[in-house]
C-alpha cells in the first residue's frame, strides 16, 4: 500500500483538508476518512497553515509503555496498558505555543507516536485491530511533571490548554512497529527511540481500549514517550521526530 499522508490547513479563510501528490500538488479531500477527491491544485507551503490533522472525540493515552521510562520515573512495570484521557481542549497544531501556566515550576515533553481510528471500534480482537486504523501521526503529551508526582490520579497534570500539540498531518499505510521515535529541544537530541520498544504493541493497545470504551473515528490513541522526558521552558523550540511520519514543531510561551 502506497503510503498516504493527509491534513488539514487553512489558505486564507479556508479551512480543508488535502492529500500531497507529486510536485506538491495538493489534491483537496472532503474529510480524512473517505478521500472523496473535491478539487486539485497546487499549493505553495507559504500558501496554507497547517492545522491539527483531526479533530477527536477523546484522546486516550497509554502510560509507562517503555521500560526504560519507567526506570527514570522509578515506577512500576503495568501487567496491562495504564490509560488515562486527555481533552479535546487541550489540542494545539503545528508551530503553535505551549503554554506554561502559572500553577505548575515543571513542565515537560514526551514525544509520542499517535494512532488515529478509522472507524467505530468497540470489542475489536488484536488480530482485527488493525483495521480500524487511519494512520499515525506525532503527538507531544505535555506534563505539569510538578502536579503529576503529588496527585495520584494524572487528569490534572495532563489536561492543561495547549497541552496536546499534534500534527503535522497523518500518515496512513505505513507499519508503525519499527519507527524512529526522537525528540529535538532547541535543536539538541533530548529522546531517541524505536517503537519495536514498545511494552504494549500498537494492535494491542487498540483492542485493549476497545474493550473498555468504544472509540469513534477521529479518536486518538497515543503510544507512550520512551526514555529522556525533560522541562521545557519559556522560549524554546521543541521537535518531536518520527521516521516515515515527519516533524511536529511547537515553541514554548
């Protein structure tokens, strides 16, 4: 399957959603799930802003998902995925800002691979999980790491506004269990990983949650960060890097 990357962008009061094809042509879809060609034409970089590529109904992230991380947190192995949510709200696209609030003195990236559903899901196997998947894109799980060591429940230290950024677009027909995962703060190399890594693989992330809660298509299950989380501060620049996928870009106010 050739690989398809889809987003979504803004060219001047426009909001859409496209495909890339040869020669930077953008090809316009009706909505990133059925790819109902609307229009072709070419685009310069300059001409559109990215947006977040989707827009979900819940964002259910899965906990501790590399040894090594656990090891630097000094917590348990999980027998089982650890999920928690993060909101909607919390989603910010391409080159916008992270905002450090007032209420937390840490707050740190974790570069995570992200699964976009397809299609209701609900009581999937691992075997079938598969089909469910749009295709993946970067997502940085922002953490008020202050908040998180003295609450037991997460809610709070993830939830923040700008605290999702995602994007750039999603990439589907890709095998997503064996990518480069890094992360770049002010250019340095801060997180450097695999997702063959992985505690939890991505089919059985999926059919686990799926037992729990159905997901809808536009939903977004992020993987787990590997080892290396650390602050951001105000000013810096933080990449977050996955191989066959591309670079989600977000600075820091």
């Amino acid at each position: 399957m050739k690989n398809i990357i889809k987003f979504c962008y803004k060219n001047k009061k426009k909001i859409g959603f496209g495909i890339f094809e040869e020669n930077q042509r953008i090809v316009e879809i009706d909505n990133a799930f059925h790819q109902k060609r609307v229009n072709t034409r070419k685009l310069l970089p300059q001409q559109i802003r990215l947006l977040p590529p989707i827009s979900p109904t819940k964002i259910i992230c899965v906990g501790l998902n590399y040894s090594e991380h656990i090891s630097e947190l000094k917590m348990k192995r999980p027998n089982e995925p650890l999920i928690f949510i993060k909101p909607p709200s919390s989603i910010i696209g391409p080159y916008e800002s992270i905002e450090i609030p007032k209420s937390s003195k840490q707050v740190d990236y974790e570069g995570e691979l992200a699964i976009i559903i397809k299609k209701y899901c609900k009581n999937v196997s691992i075997a079938l999980a598969k089909n469910y998947i749009l295709g993946y894109t970067c997502l940085n799980d922002i953490t008020a790491r202050d908040i998180q060591k003295k609450e037991v429940q997460w809610t709070r230290a993830k939830s923040y506004d700008t605290f999702c950024p995602i994007g750039p677009w999603i990439t589907a027909g890709i095998d997503a269990n064996n990518l480069s995962l890094q992360v770049f703060v002010n250019n340095k190399i801060k997180q450097n990983s695999n997702t063959t890594n992985f505690i939890f693989g991505i089919n059985e992330i999926v059919s686990f949650i799926s037992k729990i809660m159905t997901l809808s298509p536009g939903d977004i299950i992020s993987t787990g960060t590997p080892p290396g989380v650390g602050q951001l501060k105000q000013g810096d620049t933080v990449e977050v890097k996955i191989e066959k996928i591309g670079s989600l870009i977000n600075f820091v106010k």
